[in-house]
C-alpha cells in the first residue's frame, strides 16, 4: 500500500530517475540536475530536502570501489553480544574506519545466535583477521558464547550486483 509520503509526482520522479545511478562527477552536480529538470538550483535543493525528509531518499554519499583501490577480501563479521549493550556497541563499531557498515539484525534461535554484523574489507586475508581481531577486543566485556562460538566472519566469494531499486524511465 502506497502512503501520501511514498508518492512521487513527476518532478521527483525524474529527479529520481536521473540521479539513481549516482551524481555526476563534476563540480556543481546540483547545477547540472537543475538543468536537466530544467528547474532552480534552489528548487533541485528543496526536492532534495523534502525527499530526505519524506525517507525516499536515505543518504546521499560517495561509494567508492573498494575493488578497485586494492580491497579484494570482503568480510561480513557477526557476533553474538549482549541485547542490552547491542545499540551502544553497535555504533563504536561503526565508527571504526575499517567497517563500511555494521547493523543489528534479530536472532534466529536456535541456529543463528547472532545479532550485530559488521561489514570489513582487507586486502588481504591476514589484513581483514586483524581488524576482526580489533572488533573481537572491543566487545571483549559483552560477548556471549554458544556452542562455544561469539563470532563468525562470512567471506564473499564472488562480486554480485549491487544496486538498489530502479525506476524505469518513462517514454
């Protein structure tokens, strides 16, 4: 069910529709998607605004090939912590410079006791153990054991397509 928030007109939806593949690499980007919707800088910035507000769009950010500047070893780090320090934990995990993101994701008892994951990238195998190890020493005081087993790390094995939801473009 769509809501009133989740509607777009066809001004945002050809804002959407030109920038979802990323902005342009140049110097004024919001100029240049102005004039493609032949719109206002200003009014391309107020879209923006109401679009961030409305949560259509989340964040707006550089995504850079981690592939390409030589991190080849991805690692999907999971760990079983305490519930009430999960949130707390969570975001000094995040902040480290190693970890691209890290989230909470509920429990699957009795198979999958994990609850925090943490996304690093190395490059190589001895470089993403380290920053597992980093990881593992600051929840040292909050991890919990089953099975004999707080942590796991999650290896990608090949480069799947990574994109969000696409809009086609209207003829």
């Amino acid at each position: 069910m769509t809501t009133d928030t989740q509607q777009l007109n066809e001004l945002e939806r050809a804002y959407i529709v030109l920038t979802q593949k990323g902005l342009p690499i140049c110097s004024q980007p919001y100029h240049w998607l102005a004039e493609q919707l032949k719109i206002t800088v200003d009014q391309t910035l107020d879209i923006t605004s109401d679009l961030i507000s409305r949560g259509i769009i989340r964040r707006i950010a550089a995504v850079p090939n981690h592939y390409k500047l030589g991190y080849i070893l991805n690692g999907m780090t999971t760990w079983d912590i305490k519930d009430d320090k999960a949130i707390e934990y969570g975001k000094k995990i995040g902040e480290l410079p190693f970890v691209s993101h890290c989230y909470l994701r509920p429990r699957h008892l009795p198979n999958w006791h994990y609850n925090l994951f943490a996304m690093i990238h190395g490059r190589n195998t001895q470089e993403v153990q380290h920053y597992q190890d980093q990881i593992k020493e600051l929840l040292k005081d909050v991890l919990q054991t089953h099975q004999g087993k707080s942590q796991d790390v999650l290896t990608s094995t090949r480069i799947l397509k990574k994109t969000g939801l696409r809009l086609k473009v209207r003829n």
